[in-house]
C-alpha cells in the first residue's frame, strides 16, 4: 500500500521555500500527520475512512497545517484512529470520549465520528441527544429528527460511513 502524503501541499511555495517560522511549523505538522495517517490510518477499513474524511487532502494553505493541526489535535486523531475499528459494535463511548477531549468548536474529526455513531451506535447516540435536548425543553421525537436532519447534512458534506 502506498503511503499518504500531502501532494497538493508538498508542491506549494511555502513548502519548497520556506520563509517563516510558521511555515516551518506547519512542515513539522504536515510531516507528523502524514506519519499519523500511514501508522495508524491504514490499519482497518473505519480508520482509513476516518483518515480520509477527518483531513483535508486539498488542502495548500500552510495556515491549515499550522493551525488547525496542533500536536493535540493529531493526538485525539491517533486516539480515534486506534480504536474506531475496535469499538465498530460500542462506537458511543470513543465519540464521548473525543466529545470531551475536542476544542469548543467542532473539528472535521467529530463531524466524521458522529456519522459513524449515528451508523453503528444509534440507539445511544439518539438517546444521548435527546438528553442534552431535553434539557432545553426539546421533546425526545423532535430531537431524534433534528438529528436525524443534521447526520444527512454530515452525510452530505462528507460522505456515508462504510
């Protein structure tokens, strides 16, 4: 198997030619992902879907690898990575648990998990939504359809889970 790079971002300027400290960061961050990805992205058929989705292959901006891909983020992207094939049947604990450990804003990474719990983890996935919708007067059948509509918006967006 081929490994993963970034080709489109090897290509541009700021990689051939560096000329700020950031875009030397972001070749650090763009090597390190790269070496994420074939060491653990590989390994089942969920990691590698996970792998693909959760990243911007396209990508060229140096301030994406910069930025948005900080040691932590590639640490809760090993983590995933790690587990999701393992945890196929019991999807809701890992999704929790990245939940937790996410920045306050949603990454690509907890888009892409939460299709795969709405796939193979539904029942608690719904559950747990309706829960947290409750608390804002939300019934438990609007809320399942509200999620519901937001997964096929994901879906959309970023393609259906194997």
């Amino acid at each position: 198997m081929a490994a993963f790079q970034f080709a489109k971002a090897r290509k541009a300027e700021w990689f051939t030619d560096p000329k700020m400290v950031g875009h030397r960061w972001a070749i650090e961050n763009l090597d390190a992902l790269e070496a994420v990805i074939n060491k653990v992205g590989q390994t089942g058929t969920l990691a590698k879907w996970v792998a693909s989705k959760a990243v911007d292959e396209d990508s060229d901006d140096w301030h994406y690898f910069a930025s948005v891909w900080s040691k932590k983020s590639m640490a809760r992207l090993q983590y995933v990575l790690k587990r999701v094939d393992a945890a196929k049947s019991n999807m809701m604990p890992l999704y929790l648990w990245l939940e937790r450990n996410s920045p306050m804003l949603k990454e690509r990474l907890t888009h892409v998990m939460e299709i795969l719990v709405y796939k193979y983890d539904r029942t608690n996935r719904e559950l747990d939504y309706a829960r947290n919708l409750g608390l804002y007067g939300m019934g438990a059948e609007e809320a399942v359809d509200r999620l519901a509509r937001y997964v096929e918006k994901m879906e959309s967006k970023y393609g259906k889970a194997p």
